[in-house]
C-alpha cells in the first residue's frame, strides 16, 4: 500500500504557502509558489478560510483520461506520471481536474504533476497535509 | 546573481515603465534602504497630496525567500506630518510584488477618474471604477478579488471611505487584516483617485546555490516553526501584554492618566482568546501565523433568533487605543469599534488617541456640548464611542469632521495641546513605561513604537539600570540596526531570528556577495541619517518634538518623566544624527 497526500486538518492551515515554497523548491529549484503541485486557495472577503487542493491520486484520473497524447498515465497505487516530451500543451488534463488540484506550469506550459513526496508535508507548520497509506491497485 | 527591477506608474496618463534598479540594491540593500534613497530625490516642498507626490513600495532581497521575510515598506510625504511617511505592511504584497518581478512600485499622477490599479507581470492598467467609490476597506476586497480573477497568487491592496475623504490618518489595507497603518497614506492614495491596486505575476527567482540555500532554508525554518524563538506570537500574540503592562504601569488607560487598568484582565490576550478568537492566520511565507481573527457574534432579531457574525484581527495596539485608552473593558466592545475602523480604513491608534483626547478635553471643559452637538463623552461608554465615529463618518458637523484629521490638528484647534499624546503629530502607540517610550516616539524616524522599541529599554532598565548615555546611544544603535531588517524586509518580530551572522549567510547563499557586517551598518547609519535629512527639508526639527505635558504628570512604569530629562536625551539623540548627517556628504 502506497502513501497519498492528503488534507487531514484543513481548519487548522493559516495560509503560509509554506507547503507549496517548499514543493517549488524541490521540484523546480525555484523560489516561487507557482510552480507548486498544489495550491492553497483562499476565498474572497472570508478572512481565514482557506481550501486546500492536493492530487488525491485518483484510481482512474480524469486528468489522464482527458489527455490526448498520453503524455499523463496513471501512476502505481495512485497519481499520474508524465512524459513532457509527449506533451502538446493542450491544458485539457487541468480543465479535466474537477478539484482544481492538478496545477499549469504557465511558462512551461505543462501540467505540475504531485509526485506525493510528501515534502509539502515537511514544511506544513500545522499538520493540515499528511502523508497516508491509502489502498490503491497496483 | 538576482536582478532588481523598479515598476512606475504614473496614474494621469496611465503608463508604466520598468527599469533595472540592481545598482541601488548594491548600494541600499532594498526595502526602507532603497525607498529612502528614492523619497530623498523628490522636492520637499511638495504637497503631499500633489499628484507627483510619489508613493514607493519597496521589498528587499529576502522577501519571499526566507520564512518570515513578509514586509513591504511604503514610503510617501506624510499628509499627518507633513515630512517623512513611512509605513510597513505584510499580507501577500511582498510575495506578489515579487511574483510581478518588480521589488520596487512607484506611483505618481493622479488618475482622471476613480479607479484602480491591476498589475500583472510587466503590464499595469488603470481601471475606472466610479462604482467602487465609498465601498468599504472590506468590500473593496471582495470586490476586486472577484473582478480580478489573476493566474497568479495576488495581492490586494485598497483604501476605505476615510482614505476617499483624505483623512490625515487613514490607512491602506493589505488583504486579510494587515495595514499600512500609520502616517496617512490612504490619503495620499485617495488624492491619487486610486481606491487600490491587483498586483499578481509568475516572475520566480531559480535558486543558483542549491548547496548553500536549502540547508540555510531548513535551519531558518526550524528555528520559526520548532524552537520557541516566537512561539508567543502565535499563542496569544501581542495581546499578551496587555496584563504584564498594566502590572508595571505601562499601560496606557483614559488617554495616558495612568498606567494601571482596573479592566485589564478584562481585555487581556488570554481574555480575547478564550471569548473570540477563531483561528490564527499567516502572512504568505510566515509559518509563525500571529494574525488572531476573532469572531463576534451579535443577535440582531431577538425574537426570531436572527444571528450576524464578524471576523475581524486584534492585537496589542487595538486592544490598547480601543480598550484602556478609552476605559473600555469589554471585549466586545472594543471589537465593535474594530470593526467600524476596519471598515472606515482609519488608524485604529491614531483615531482611538483621537477619540481619548476628545473625552480628556471634553472633562477639562475645553470642548463643551456645542462641539459634540449634545454627546456628552465619557471614558467607558461604548456605545458614545460607537455614536462619535458615526458622525465622522456621516460628516456630522465640523467637530466632527476635524477629529478624523488626528489628536494635534484637533488640539492645535480647539484647544487641549497639552493632553494630545502624539509625538510630531502621529500618536503614541500603547506603552507608557518610561523615558524611553516617549524619547523612541520622538526620535523614530516614522515615530513609531517599531522605530527603535524604547519601551523595551525601559523595561530591561528596571531591573538593571544604566545611565541615560548608554540608554540613548542604545535607542539610536537600535533604531540604525532596525534599517538592515526594514531594507531586508524581515518581520520585526522575527528580528531574533535573523542575526548578523544569518543575515550575511541569507546574502551569500542567494549569491548576493560582498556585503559584511561594517557595509551592512553603514548602509543603515546613511539611510536612517538621509532620512532625517530629508525630514528637515521638509521643516522637522527635534526641538519641535516636546514631551506632551500631561506625560510629564503621570506615574510611567519608570516613574515620573522629567521634561529636563527627555529634553536633554533629545539633544544627545540629535547630536548622533547630526553626526551621521554630516558623513553623508
């Protein structure tokens, strides 16, 4: 059984970003919050309140399923890899996404694949995301 | 090795230029270092209220970098002061005006119509925007985040009706619940027919020295998260001081009688957690989160169990110049006034020290019932309180209208000088404990609290007293350190966090080499000396700053101040200045 991220106490996040500084710069090797494979979005006029949108690495990924190329396949136990030199930068895998959770590499023009790390996790000052085993098919 | 690009707009033609600012950088560092050097080449004899009045957002090298590296500095001609106008902010402005790739925003003009401003990336455009005139600092908010529906993270910034009306003490507000607060630039902004601005962008900074900055990052952010170095900025913020100062009469109670609060464990940190807070929130890349929102919840409809519930933040400073200042001893009183001045974007210090004037000088018999229109102000009533800023904002008469323009404009014209605690025209922040306190509102160079932190000399001086020599060049040595932090530009309250030493390696491993701890001082001691240099430009002088005399009266946590005394450190503080002044040239 393989580990997934997972939002386990979203009424605790404070809206630091540091999760998703902490993927930009693992992933990327960029100073940014933009090239995070999550997103923490917050809400107009409601002070406080935010939502928290992780890959929750789907057993059958509608972001695979929506790309023509097959540049997006599922992954083992969960998620999706990609291949980038099969991409066409269409998009369709972020429009297919319904959680908003698979996030556009907008200078790249390629999807930010999770590869549920868990390094998000590691720079979470307030235990919102965690690392958990979850029964996926091989 | 990173580049620093400057954005302008000038809001009367609507255009905007970008230029490469490296080179100022290298000299000034960033944030309040650079934004000096930009405010000083301007006329002081401008309006400050004049569309080529320039209003400078700066960052510095570690915002957005470093864990919590969240401040923007704002500099402007302050509308109250009629010099320098210096304010900090934090939110999510650092992060997106480094996400649009530009660590310095300089507005100037003055749009045709009402608008605002959106920027994304290297594009700024000036959007009319008659509709949004009057709209509160919170509505604004939810309006432009709505219209605005950025790729990017975003930063939204705006001014209340108070900024509209050009109020002398009107702030900007910085997403959730964070302020330019002191100073007056929501008027300026209101004079620029600017409600706000949209700023967002995917510019990012890739890191060059892996090796260096991710185990530095780690280090960093072991000590915010793990160590207890501000633990109490999350726990109960602030507002924690509220009892201890009291305890040691430093509390400031009915405008600055006594030190002492009866009411204090009443409107304590501990108080405002246990009644009202719903959670704490983080300015973008601080993982300590000190924002304490509190919820109120008032019935409107008793007979049909109709309920509205409020969030709004609170800290030390709110709790004092809206709680013990005005003898207001019920937390939910002290958040309805919170959530009126949110609203308003008005200085929550500045209009409570107003509004404990008015009642001081309403008791001495100075403003009578023909001002007030038949109120009749005493410290303790809430719901006064409430009337008095309702007719401000409705524009009542001309009492009324004047008390929105700060505590000296108001005294100057009615009379009361004497009881209006404010040090060159900006009001004092919430710590009468000595000496110090005040000689720090009277030297800083935004009269701040956060300039130099006096009240803090004042208290370590209780138990381990020093001479006034020492104590001063301490109050100076601080106030120049603290331009290092506001060029850098670090939250104040991580400044045990970033040390010499870990300042000098966040330089070197972004690869900003070359900077040692003599530059790093001499870069502070030329932007806090240029600062005052321009302050006297515009016609500041130290002798001006007196001591309010009512202060002289009063029982601080160090006793009694004596106007000798003050007067004297006074003149030693300038002397180090003048000093510094004359190795400019």
């Amino acid at each position: 059984m393989a580990k997934l991220l997972r939002v386990v106490n979203r009424e605790q996040c404070i809206g630091c970003y540091s999760c998703m500084y902490a993927c930009s710069r693992t992933w990327a090797k960029a100073i940014t919050v933009e090239k995070a494979a999550l997103r923490i979005r917050n809400y107009a006029g409601v002070e406080g309140a935010f939502s928290i949108r992780p890959c929750v690495g789907c057993d059958e990924p509608d972001c695979a399923a929506a790309c023509p190329t097959g540049a997006l396949t599922r992954r083992k136990f969960g998620g999706v890899q990609f291949k980038a030199e099969t991409c066409n930068h269409c998009g369709a895998c972020v429009q297919a996404c319904a959680s908003k959770a698979l996030q556009w590499d907008v200078e790249k023009r390629i999807p930010l694949v999770c590869h549920h790390c868990g390094v998000c996790t590691q720079f979470c000052p307030r235990d919102v995301i965690a690392m958990v085993e979850i029964p996926r098919e091989a | 090795m990173p580049r620093f690009r400057m954005m302008d707009v000038d809001l009367t033609s609507g255009t905007s230029t970008i230029t490469d600012v490296t080179d100022r950088f290298e000299t000034w560092l960033g944030g309040t270092g650079v934004a000096t050097s930009l405010l000083a080449e301007t006329d002081p004899a401008l309006d400050p209220l004049a569309p080529e009045a320039p209003i400078i957002f700066a960052i510095g090298p570690f915002n957005a970098v470093y864990p919590v590296c969240t401040k923007t500095v704002a500099m402007f001609k302050s509308p109250l002061t009629g010099n320098l106008g210096e304010s900090h902010a934090g939110g999510r402005l650092a992060m997106a005006m480094f996400g649009a790739g530009i660590h310095v925003l300089r507005i100037t003009g003055r749009a045709p119509a009402f608008s605002y401003l959106t920027i994304n990336d290297d594009r700024a455009v000036v959007k009319q925007a008659n509709s949004l005139r009057g709209t509160s600092a919170l509505a604004a908010e939810r309006i432009m985040r709505d219209r605005e529906d950025t790729t990017h993270k975003k930063s939204i910034v705006r001014i209340g009706p108070a900024g509209e009306r050009l109020s002398p003490i009107a702030e900007v507000t910085v997403d959730s619940s964070r302020h330019f607060g002191r100073m007056g630039l929501g008027a300026v902004m209101g004079a620029k027919n600017l409600k706000g601005f949209v700023i967002s962008g995917g510019s990012y900074w890739p890191i060059e020295n892996l090796a260096a900055y991710t185990p530095f990052y780690k280090k960093l952010y072991d000590t915010v998260v793990k160590s207890t170095a501000m633990q109490k900025y999350h726990d109960l913020g602030t507002a924690m001081n509220v009892v201890p100062l009291s305890r040691i009469n430093g509390l400031p109670t009915r405008n600055f009688s006594q030190g002492f609060f009866e009411g204090a464990a009443d409107i304590s940190g501990e108080k405002f957690a246990e009644k009202h807070l719903s959670q704490q929130i983080a300015c973008a890349h601080c993982q300590v989160g000190c924002i304490h929102m509190a919820s109120l919840r008032e019935l409107f409809d008793p007979e049909h169990y109709q309920y509205k519930s409020f969030k709004v933040s609170y800290d030390h400073e709110l709790v004092y110049a809206l709680g013990s200042n005005l003898s207001i001893q019920s937390t939910e009183e002290v958040l309805r006034l919170l959530i009126i001045i949110e609203k308003q974007g008005w200085d929550a210090i500045s209009i409570g020290v107003t509004l404990a004037w008015a009642v001081d000088s309403f008791q001495k018999g100075i403003i009578g019932q023909k001002e007030t229109d038949n109120l009749i102000l005493n410290f303790g009533d809430g719901a006064m309180y409430e009337k008095v800023l309702n007719r401000i904002i409705a524009g009542h008469n001309e009492f009324y209208r004047d008390l929105e323009r700060g505590s000296d404009f108001c005294a100057r014209k009615y009379g009361g000088l004497d009881r209006s605690i404010a040090f060159g025209k900006v009001e004092a922040a919430g710590y009468m404990t000595g000496t110090y306190a005040f000689l720090g509102y009277a030297t800083g160079v935004r009269h701040s609290h956060l300039d130099a932190a006096g009240y803090s000399i004042d208290q370590k001086g209780l138990t381990k007293p020093k001479s006034d020599e020492e104590q001063t060049k301490e109050l100076y040595q601080e106030a120049v350190w603290r331009h290092v932090l506001n060029s850098l530009v670090i939250c104040l309250f991580a400044r045990n966090v970033y040390t010499k030493e870990i300042i000098l390696e966040g330089l070197n491993a972004l690869n900003l080499t070359g900077w040692t701890e003599e530059r790093l001082m001499t870069m502070a001691r030329r932007a806090h000396a240029l600062k005052f240099r321009y302050k006297m430009a515009c016609g500041f002088r130290f002798e001006e700053i007196g001591l309010p005399e009512k202060l002289t009266r009063v029982m601080t946590s160090a006793g009694v101040v004596s106007k000798e005394r003050y007067r004297t450190q006074m003149d030693a503080f300038k002397a180090l200045v003048e000093a510094d002044i004359r190795d400019l040239t």
